[in-house]
C-alpha cells in the first residue's frame, strides 16, 4: 500500500562479471569487431551473457512490498521473484534502498545501481521520470491493464502499472453511530462545518509521508475540481479546530487500529474493511471517499514498475515486466499488497466484497495530468506548511 522505504542504507551493488582471458590476438579480433559493429550491440550481449555465470537483475523496491521487509527467503519471495529466476535462468537481488526510491535513483543517475524499480506512484512516478532516470517500455501485457491506469501514472509509458486503489477516510462503528450515519456520506466541507469531526480525523504529515502528500493532492483537487473553491480554506479551518497530525501512515494506521477507539478516524485506503475482516480486528472498519451532489469523489493510488536508464539487461527487465503483470504475479497482490491488481482479468479474493469498492468513485486524477500535480506538489507541500507554522 505505502510506498515508504526504510532506513536501511542501501546495499552496495556488486560488480559485473567480466568475461575471461581469451588471448591477444582473439581480444584484438573482438576490439576491431566491436569497433566495426558498434560498442552498444557487443557489450550488451556480453552483459546480458557473461560468461561463467548468470546475470543477474537488480530490482530496487520499497521494503512492504508484498509484506515482506524486503526478505528473500519467503514463499511470496519465491512465487514472484525465485520463479522468474528459474524460468529465465538469471539471477534476482531485491533491495530496498534508505531514503525514497526515487531520491535513490537520482542520486544514482549517472551510475544506476538497479535494473528495475518497483513502487514509484502517481506522485513519485512523474519526478523520476522528470529526472530522467527512466526508460519508457509498452508492455504487451498492458493489454489486460484499463488504459486510464497507463495513463493517470506515465503516458509514456516510463512505468507500468500493477497495482491501484483508492484513499479513504476509515472510521470506527461508534463515530458512525455518533453521527448517526452522517460520516459514509461526508466530504471536506463537513469537518470545517464541525470541529469535532476535525479534531477526531488524524491525518499524514504531507512533508514526511507520501500518503500524507495523496491527501493533500485528494484535497486539493477536490477543492479546486468540484467546489471551485480555495483549497487552504479547508486547512486553516481544520488546524484551528487541532487537527490531528502522524509523521507516517504506519504510525496513523497504528493508532486508528487499537480498540480504544480513539482516533475514530484516519486518513487511509478503501481496501481497509477487507483487511480488517481478513485479520479478525473485533472493531470493523468502515470507509469513504468524499461524497458530494450524490457522488463519490476520490484520489486514485496508482503504483508502477519501470526500467532504470542505464540498465545493461533491457530485454530482461522487459521481460521482468511482462512477468509482473501475469496472473501468477498479479495474485498475489490483493491478500499481499491489499490493493487492486492493474490486471483486470484476475480474480478478487471474496474478503475484498467489504471494502469500499471502486465502482462509482470518480478519480481526481481524470482532471490532471501526474506532470501537472508533480509540478504543483511544491507549492501545495510550501503552503501548507506555512499553514501548520502559522496555526502552531
């Protein structure tokens, strides 16, 4: 679901291994071939086959994915990652790099230290590919995908989606009984109307967590899409009335899951009541997007996979893709990743009947372009910290 990483520093990636001593004469033979041919055609076959051994594909992903911490001797590790290495006789090094994936891929621009990322988002996604660290690649697979997920995370195709969702509000069976209902048909204009709800909603820090920073695109749009209305209303309004703040969604989530019932409300995804069933939490959860003219409007949470520029093993991260979104892979995720899987043809788990579903939800992000917010995400981070320092 989130796509925070770690503070694990990231692990060093090893050296490639260089064909053997072949003798003079031959290596003056393959220098003038290479220069005859071109560096590019030569190099890339030896490094996608080096002699004496396997290659190996380096895949950089946040350390959730999949529920994992970022393991490799697990079942879930072996269904997705161990049958791909199998399958095309490589090797694959799962990392999970400190810091945000894509700050790592930045700092690691002119020297990449991956062959694959997995987890950019709608909000990430547009930076790294901003940055250029991308390599645009139209899987065939894209076929089983709906296109407005291609499109709502890079037209260009610099990541492929495999997974998506929607933000929620979740809130406890006591709030709903105290509003008498009220909250499943609520959007942003209720909580500045009521100061109570304000202060029972706690919400991500934008500036720290990149749940925090969809909230604020879901707010913000929602305002400006919908009400036409100044979108920093809703936030003086709430810090006046102390709205509560988590420096993390982990953190947040924590809170809200305790039996004490208190905060009745966080900002969270709409998978939520499923995976409070599945888990046989004694409080079930509830969810909403914000609700407004009799329509349900919400923030679509899009995460990708993408090639690293600079890969030596191109064909094989195409293929690594084309892997991801297959039914095998794509399983995986609803139980796992507690998202929907972008591969449409794939079966839901029955649990997932208690969630909020997507059906009837309008995205947001159908009124922009990840460009167009990836732009705009410092100025809204800019004033809504100038908010919070000016409400103390």
């Amino acid at each position: 679901m989130d796509s925070s990483v770690g503070s694990t520093p990231p692990v060093s990636r090893p050296s490639r291994r260089r064909a053997g001593h072949v003798g003079r004469v031959v290596g003056v033979a393959i220098v003038i071939l290479i220069v005859a041919l071109g560096a590019y055609g030569g190099w890339a076959y030896w490094l996608e086959h080096p002699v004496g051994g396997r290659p190996t594909l380096v895949i950089y992903a946040y350390s959730s994915l999949f529920n994992n911490n970022c393991a490799t001797n697990t079942p879930i590790y072996d269904a997705v990652f161990g049958e791909f290495a199998r399958v095309h006789a490589v090797n694959v090094q799962l990392e999970c790099p400190g810091g945000t994936l894509v700050s790592t891929l930045v700092a690691e621009k002119n020297a990449p230290g991956a062959d694959v990322v997995i987890g950019l988002d709608e909000i990430t996604g547009p930076q790294a590919i901003a940055a250029g660290v991308l390599t645009p690649y139209t899987s065939p697979e894209l076929s089983h995908v709906p296109p407005y997920l291609a499109a709502g995370l890079a037209p260009d195709h610099s990541l492929t989606p495999y997974e998506s969702g929607y933000l929620a509000i979740d809130y406890n069976d006591s709030f709903a009984a105290l509003t008498h209902g009220a909250v499943a048909h609520s959007s942003f204009p209720d909580f500045v109307a009521n100061s109570s709800w304000a202060a029972g909603l706690l919400v991500e820090n934008p500036t720290t967590d990149i749940t925090g920073e969809e909230f604020l695109a879901w707010e913000v749009e929602f305002y400006t899409q919908v009400l036409h209305q100044d979108w920093h209303n809703f936030w003086r309004s709430a810090d006046a009335d102390r709205l509560p703040t988590a420096p993390d969604w982990g953190t947040a989530f924590g809170e809200f899951s305790q039996a004490t019932g208190n905060p009745p409300m966080v900002v969270s995804y709409a998978t939520d009541p499923a995976y409070a069933v599945a888990n046989n939490y004694s409080t079930p959860f509830h969810a909403t997007t914000s609700y407004w003219n009799a329509t349900y409007y919400g923030w679509r949470t899009t995460y990708g996979l993408g090639i690293v520029r600079g890969s030596p093993h191109e064909s094989l991260d195409q293929q690594f893709i084309d892997w991801f979104l297959r039914g095998g892979v794509q399983s995986e995720i609803p139980l796992n990743e507690w998202e929907y899987p972008a591969n449409d043809t794939v079966a839901l788990p029955p649990v997932f009947s208690n969630a909020f579903l997507p059906n009837g939800i309008v995205a947001l992000n159908n009124g922009t372009t990840p460009a167009e917010v990836a732009a705009a995400l410092p100025g809204w981070l800019s004033d809504w910290q100038s908010m919070e320092n000016a409400a103390g």
